[in-house]
C-alpha cells in the first residue's frame, strides 16, 4: 500500500467541504435491494467501502453505476441472492446483506464479514435477532446461510449496536406484522435509514430514540434520496485544527451531529461557531487536556474519533484521561504516536495521555482506516516528516484525505 509524508509545522487554516457519510449510505445501499426498480442516491463518496458494496450488489445481479457523486441502482430482475466470502471479508457492512437479502427473498447466503481490525466484532446480536424473527440460520466457519419469510417481533438488543440496529430495521421493513426494537442504536445514520426507508414506503417510527416500531408492507419503491455529511471526516478535521492550534471552515457539515466532539474540544479552549450547514473552529489557545472523555454510543463521544482526538490530546498541557467503550481492541494507533513521542499508557480500556511539548517525525504504519488518519493530525504538528505506511486504510472511508488536509494548509507528499 502506498505511503504519504507529513511535513510538521504547519496550523491548519482554510476552509473545505465535507464528503457524504460512509456510514449513512452503506445501509442505505444494502436496504435499496428492498425494492424491485430504480434508486438515485445524491451525496455518495467516492471511498473504497462504497465501491466494494457496488460489486457486492453486481454480484447479486443488480444494475449499478457511480457518476460523480450519484449513484444509480436498478434491481428490477435481480434473482441471486449469495455473496462470495471474497467480497463480504472486505467490509464489516456486508452483514447488511443479510437483513435486505431476507427481506427481499426470504433467502440470503454470506461468506463472513470483515472489517477494520479494531475488536473480535461478533455478529450474535444480528443473529439472535433474525432467528427472533423467524429465520433459519447455519452458521459455517466461512459463511452465514439464513432462511425463512420474516415475521415481526420483540428485540432487545444487549448493547445498541448500530449494525444490528440497522440490520433489523430493513428486515423488518417488508417482514409480516411489527418489530419493536429495544435498546436501539440513536446514531444519526440509523435516523437517515429510516428516513430512506420511509420514502421509499416503509412504516417506522421512534428512529433517534431507543425504542423503534416497524410495522412490514408488502411492498416498496424506488426514491430518489440525498446522504447525510459524514460527521466523523469533519471530527477529524476539526480534532486536526485544534492540534495544530489552527482555524478551519468546513462546509456541508451537520454540526449538530456533532455534540460530543464540540464539547470536547470546547473543553480543549477551543472557539467553535456554528453555521446552517458548517462549522468554524479556532484552536488557537485549545491545548488545556481532558480531565475525562468516554467513548460511548450516540450522542456519546464516537469511538471512530479516539485515536484522532489521541493525537490532539498527545500535545495538550496537562494529562489527560480516555475511555474506549466500544471496542476492546482499538489501541493500535497508540504504539505508533509513542514512536513519535507521544506520553501514551494502555491499560485496559484506560488510555493515560500524559501532554508532551512537541511530537517527531519519524516513519509510522497506519494500522486501520481512523488510525491512519490520527497519524496524520500526529504527522501536522511534528517536528520535522512524518512518512506513514498503509494509505490504502485510509481510502476506504475518506474520499482523499491529503487533498482535504492540503487543502486546509497543511504540507503532505
Ligand atoms: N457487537 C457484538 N455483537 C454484535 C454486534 C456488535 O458484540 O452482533 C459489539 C461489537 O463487537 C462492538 C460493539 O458491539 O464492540 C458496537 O458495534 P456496532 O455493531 O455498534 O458497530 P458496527 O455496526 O459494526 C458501526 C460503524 C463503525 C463504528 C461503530 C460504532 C458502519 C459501517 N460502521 O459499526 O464505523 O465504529 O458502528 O459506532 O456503520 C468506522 O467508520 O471507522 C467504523 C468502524
């Protein structure tokens, strides 16, 4: 994979937009299989994880194409419904084959997900809740087969997983009767799955809170429907402008989905205004730490943030303390900033960051897609180049992230 350099030194200052959400249209390209005809999707990136889930849906039969930022799919006459493991191990978001597989065939056979290496990732909660629902499942070493016409029930789910969430969401859009489900996901992108969903015919009700009712029809449409901004590009670009003590603009963001990282890095001193669809943030005296920030589902602080808020946190005046609760291994990151010279101490799900006055370049690997990205915001404020290996992580869910940094002033080769 290829490599890029970070030459240190240099406050973020500039202004760009932000790409749409990978996270809100991943579901909203599996769940678009619900419906027998066309789907015009506005604001797709043009990222690694949505081009592998267009061959997923080539595979699967449907007629698909990206043009800048639209993407068009026509699943008039789609008649497979199985996934090679060769497609599904690229991403954790093939799972949610298996939900809009069922609810358009009854039927669906997987080969296993795969995904950032950043936990074990199971998939029990997705399935206990199919098997709720009436389907049959067989587990295998290398795929997942699943069968039955879906009958709406009651799920609680024992943690709110937003795959798990969303995967019942569009099984249960077209299942017979209505699914409840409890303990739901409230992130922002399960909200714009229902949005999707609706338009196209589905009844859904209670999205955003814990609590969603979905009762089944027989039958939806195709729509034509706009992506959400992708909040956790715009958090690491606003995480970048603080390390830096720098001051961008982002365009096309949703700062309300942004909360938690807003009173982060106000708690940092940073000054932010929000604007109708922006936000403007000045770091220039934000280097106070953090007494105390938990990941947490949302409205919680975003687990996809962490190691780029470390990166922040590495050169604040102070010590800091961060708690990963999402994921019980996405600390890799952390030896990589320490080679840099960052004060980091892993114990557990406790990350000790101790503030140190300045960070060296030096050559680091990314290690997974965010990672890749806090390495970067790490790289913008060494002394001296930073060269980090792996860019390839960083290409599935940012459409470019030098241009977008370079943009914003910084120097990357
Ligand atoms: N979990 C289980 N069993 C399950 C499902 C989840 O134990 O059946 C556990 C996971 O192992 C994890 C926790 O529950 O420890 C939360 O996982 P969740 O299901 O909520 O995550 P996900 O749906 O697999 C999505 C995002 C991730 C993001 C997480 C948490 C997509 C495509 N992916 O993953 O995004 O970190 O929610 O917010 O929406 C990223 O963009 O970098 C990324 C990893």
């Amino acid at each position: 994979m290829k490599a890029v350099e970070v030459i240190g030194g240099y406050p973020l200052n500039g202004e760009i937009k932000i790409q749409g959400s990978k996270n809100g249209i991943l579901p909203v390209l599996a769940a678009s299989i619900l419906q027998n005809g066309v789907c015009v999707l506005h604001n797709c990136p043009d990222i690694r994880d949505v081009r592998e889930t267009l061959e997923i849906l080539r595979e699967l039969g449907v007629k698909c194409e990206m043009r800048k930022h639209t993407i068009t799919i026509d699943t008039t006459g789609m008649q497979n419904m199985a996934i090679e493991q060769e497609k599904t191990e690229k991403m954790r978001s093939s799972l949610l084959f298996l939900g809009a597989l069922l609810g358009r065939f009854g039927e669906a056979v997987l080969g296993r997900a795969g995904g950032c290496n950043i936990g074990k990732r199971p998939a029990d909660i997705h399935m206990n809740a199919f098997q709720k629902m009436g389907a049959l499942i067989e587990e295998q070493e290398n795929f997942i087969a699943a069968k039955g016409r879906l009958k709406g029930a009651d799920i609680t789910l024992r943690m709110p997983s937003v795959g798990a969430t969303e995967n019942i969401m569009i099984a249960a859009a077209k299942a017979e009767g209505v699914t409840v489900i409890y303990n739901a996901a409230r992130e922002p992108e399960i909200i714009e799955l229902a949005a999707f969903l609706k338009q196209m015919g589905a009844e859904i009700y209670g999205e955003g809170s814990t609590t969603i009712i979905i009762s089944g029809v027989k039958e939806l449409h195709g729509v034509e429907y706009t992506n959400i901004p992708d909040r956790i590009v715009a958090g690491t670009y606003l995480l970048g402008a603080v390390a830096t003590r720098g001051k961008i603009r982002l365009h096309q963001v949703n700062h309300e989905h942004l909360g938690a990282v807003k009173v982060v890095l106000r708690q940092m001193g940073a000054i932010i205004q929000e604007m109708p669809c922006g936000i403007y943030v000045n770091g220039e005296n934000a280097y106070r730490p953090i007494e105390k920030v938990k990941t947490e589902p949302y409205p919680g602080f975003p687990t996809d943030l962490q190691s780029i808020l470390l990166s922040t946190l590495a050169v604040a005046e102070g010590e800091s303390m961060l708690y990963e609760n999402i994921f019980e291994n996405r600390y890799l990151t952390v030896a990589e900033l320490n080679k840099m010279g960052a004060d980091i101490l892993v114990d557990d799900n406790k990350l000790r960051i101790s503030g140190v006055d300045s960070l060296y370049g030096c050559p680091v690997e990314g290690q997974e897609l965010r990672g890749f990205a806090a390495l970067v915001v790490a790289g913008l404020v060494a002394d001296g180049r930073t060269r980090i290996e792996n860019k390839g992580y960083a290409e599935r869910g940012y459409e470019n992230i030098v241009r977008d940094f370079m943009g914003l002033g910084a120097k990357i080769i």
